[in-house]
C-alpha cells in the first residue's frame, strides 16, 4: 500500500515517488495535487499505475499525473509520459480508448440576458440537429473510399464538403489533420464501427452545452481569445466514438501477443506496447492519427449542427459562432522539448503550450494556447492558456477535467435520481437527456471539485485562469 509518507514533497501542489521506490522505476513518478487531494486517491490503482508508467522503455524525466488523476487502462487517467523517439515506447494504454476524445469551445456576440429567454429553445433545436447516445448513428453516412479520405483529411475534408468556414482549421490542434494518418492501419472493424457516427455526441461524459462567461480573470487574454463577461458560449466535448475505441482494442491485443520480441517487461498487462520505431509501433501510430482526424471532424460536423441550429432559432448568418480553439485529450504526440524529440502520451491531459510556440496558431503566438477545462454536469468550466512553466516542467501539458470521483457503478446506486434533477434545476441549468442512468453516471458527486482541480494547475503555473463559465443548459446523450 503507498502512503503520504512515500512521497517527497516538493510543493504544496507537486509530489514526488522517488525512482528508488521501486527497483524497476526508470525516473520518478509525480502528481500535482494538494495533501488533502492525494490522501482521497491513495485506496485506488491510480498512483501504481503512474508508478508502473514510470517503468517504460525510453520514459524522460518523470512520469507525470494532472490533480484530475483516476484509474484507468494501464496508464492512469491524467497521466502524461515523454517517451524517447530513439529507444522509448508508444502505448494503446498511454492514449486510452477514446482517442482524441476533446474539447471545442465556441463563442457568440451575444450576453446572456439577451438570449435569457432562448435558451430552452436553442437546447431543444441542439437536441434534435445534434444525434447523441451509446452507439447511435447520424445522418452522414460515407462510402470506404471517402471514409478513408477523411480518416487521412480530418477537418480539411469537412470544410470541402462544406461543414464549416476556411478559418475554422485554424484555431484546431494540428489544423484538425494529423498528417501522419493511414488509413490502411484501420481495421475494417473500427471502420464499420465509426461509419455511421461522424457528427454524433455519444454518451458517457460527452455533451454540447450553453454556457454563460460569469467571470474574467485576465481581460487582455481573454479579449485575444474573444471572450468577454456575460458572453453565451457553446462547448462541445466529444471524441472517435467506435472506431477510436476498436483501435485501441485491435493493437492492444496486437501488441501483447508479441511484446516478448521486444525484450519488454511489464508490471501491468494492460500497458501493452511496442517501440516507437517498430513496424507495430509506427502502424498504431498511424492509426491513432487517423482516429484524432475522424474526432476533429466529429467535433467539426457538431459544430456545423450546432451553427444550423442556432440559425434555425437566431436567424442571422451561420458564422455567428466562431471557434475560439479545439484541444484533444487523449493522443500521443511527436514534439520537440529541449532540442531533443519526444513521443508524448497524454492521456486524460491537455496541451498546454506557452507563448510563442511555433506549433500555435498566430494569434495566439503572443498569449499561448488556449485550454479549456470543463466541470462535471452541472458545475463550472474554465477557459485557461498553456505557460512557459508547462513547457519546463510538464512537457506542456495540464490537467483535463474534474477527474472522476466515484465509479460509474457506484454513482448510479449512491446518487438519487429526484435530488440531481432538483440539484440541477436549482443551479439554473436546463438538461436534455436521453437516459437517466447516464445522468447518475455524470452527476457532480460522481466527480473531484473542479475549483480544487484548476487551482491546483494554475497555482502550479502550468496553465493559467482566464475566464469562468457557468452552464445554463446541457445535451447529453
């Protein structure tokens, strides 16, 4: 069992599992959060499985947790691990199942007490145009050939095919296209999987949803952004639904049939890998890549829903919702830190490069990148931009979320039904649901408070505040 006492402190917000912990740690293990935060994660597999990540072929420095850490499949959940390009590792588990599961956020001209008495119409219009729910399908529906054009366009193809305005590529990691993609490193499972559900929300914690700008905390960043106090925003949350999930499966199983040709040992299974270099290794990453280009272009076709259905209910022209950035979370990155290259898996973490970067957009070269992180249903969400000090210590990377508190499971027999409703209506937020059972899953008690969570990463300097957003209505599969 691992206590406090296992940990070197070497903040109030960043703790530290010596390499000699364990004799098969190849750097030290090391998790941003409060006491109090870390004392409530010692009963869970998560600080072992970040340990365990921290035995991998090829890992720098350390490997890291965001104060959103929780278990997941092999690597923790808010796990963040450099990999050498030369001699490391690349890991289905480092990434996780929904690939390039995300977060886009848009924002309107207009303040909330003009639209005060449209938000139930607008949430009702979104729930219609915008199909959601576990396995559920949408209305564009590809033929292979053009399928696997988009798996190796991303958001390029969906502006093509007009689902979009040309700006929109630009304020989108990678311009919405990882150009490493090959579709042929798909299996024709996850192909059919993900067929029918280009432009879909899906379930678990996924959601579009109607915010309102309730505080600012840098005007000048923010007005870079196109933010302001009172503003009504959309963020959009979802990822590669199927075929994301398929791919994970199809090379995890890969690779634990033919891990022992590497000479690799493991402390957990399920961190099943290969390196970078090998033919498996680069045939996932490829893949990978063409499962971040079908999630770009998810969140692409849920935008171009979400601008019809607001013109629908608004009238006016269909780019009076601008995107203001889009960010993945779970994805596995080629990037340059300290001269030297690196394969980064974040998984359950956010980019977060600081200013002038060359891989940001230029105009946010002077204020670095924007980074979203939404609360748990019902609760806040934050705008925050990446920092110079994320670039030093983090691999510019922050947290992503709340961060899980309860099981999916034990939400659903704990939380009361009756009393979220009334929670949520007393916090002034519409819901537009499909399931209850998934609505348990996602209550705020099933989550980490998401004020503890950013304070920790911007108290830390990994990413600092800009603006907070409080929801006013919710879609949700």
């Amino acid at each position: 069992m691992i206590a406090i006492k296992d940990f070197n402190k070497i903040s109030p917000y960043l703790w530290e599992i010596p390499q000699n912990f364990r004799a098969d740690m190849k750097v030290p293990a090391r998790v941003y959060v409060t006491s109090d935060m870390l004392q409530a994660i010692l009963d869970e597999r998560a600080i072992e499985q970040l340990i365990n990540t921290a035995t991998l072929p090829g890992v720098e420095k350390y490997a890291l947790a965001m104060p959103d850490i929780h278990q997941g499949y092999g690597f923790p959940i808010g796990g963040v691990a450099a990999m050498r390009v030369e001699d490391g590792i690349i890991s289905p588990g480092g990434v996780g199942y929904d690939i390039n599961c995300g977060v886009r956020l848009l924002t309107s001209s207009y303040v909330y007490k003009e639209l005060q008495n449209k938000i139930a119409d607008l949430a009702n219009q979104m729930q219609r145009d915008i199909p959601s729910g576990v396995g559920r399908g949408g209305k564009i529906v590809l033929d292979k050939p053009e399928f696997d054009k988009m798996l190796t366009q991303g958001v390029s193809w969906a502006i093509e095919n007009n689902y979009g305005l040309e700006e929109d590529v630009q304020v989108i990691e990678e311009q919405g296209c990882y150009r490493v993609a090959d579709a042929s490193q798909v299996s024709d499972k996850a192909k059919s999987r993900g067929a029918d559900q280009l432009g879909t929300l899906g379930a678990g914690n996924h959601f579009v949803e109607i915010q309102q700008v309730v505080e600012i905390y840098d005007e000048t960043v923010a007005k870079e952004f196109g933010v302001f106090q009172d503003q009504v925003t959309i963020m959009i949350h979802t990822g590669s639904r199927g075929l994301g999930h398929q791919i994970c499966t199809d090379y995890v199983r890969e690779m634990d049939k033919i891990i022992s040709e590497f000479n690799i040992t493991l402390p957990d299974r399920e961190l099943a890998c290969a390196p970078f270099s090998s033919e498996i290794g680069q045939n996932y990453f490829k893949a990978m890549a063409a499962a971040a280009n079908f999630a770009w272009t998810n969140r692409q076709l849920i935008t171009d829903h979400t601008r019809k259905a607001w013109q629908r209910i608004m009238g006016g022209k269909l780019d009076q919702l601008k995107i203001v950035y889009d960010v993945a979370h779970n994805i596995a990155k080629l990037e340059e830190h300290d001269t030297k290259q690196y394969i980064v898996h974040r998984k359950g973490a956010t980019r977060a490069f600081g200013p002038n970067h060359p891989d940001l957009p230029d105009k946010y070269k002077t204020t670095g990148q924007p980074v979203f992180i939404p609360g748990s249903m019902g609760t806040n969400s934050y705008v925050l931009v990446g920092t110079e000090e994320a670039m030093q210590n983090t691999f510019g990377s922050t947290c992503h979320g709340a961060g899980r508190r309860l099981s999916r499971t034990k939400a659903k027999k704990t939380i009361d039904y009756n009393k979220l409703r009334a929670q949520l209506e007393e916090y002034g937020v519409l819901v537009r649901t499909g399931s209850v059972k998934g609505l348990l899953e996602e209550a705020p008690e099933a989550y980490k408070d998401i004020e503890d969570v950013v304070n920790v990463v911007h108290n830390a300097k990994i990413a600092r505040k800009i603006a907070k957003l409080k929801p006013v209505a919710i879609i949700k599969g």
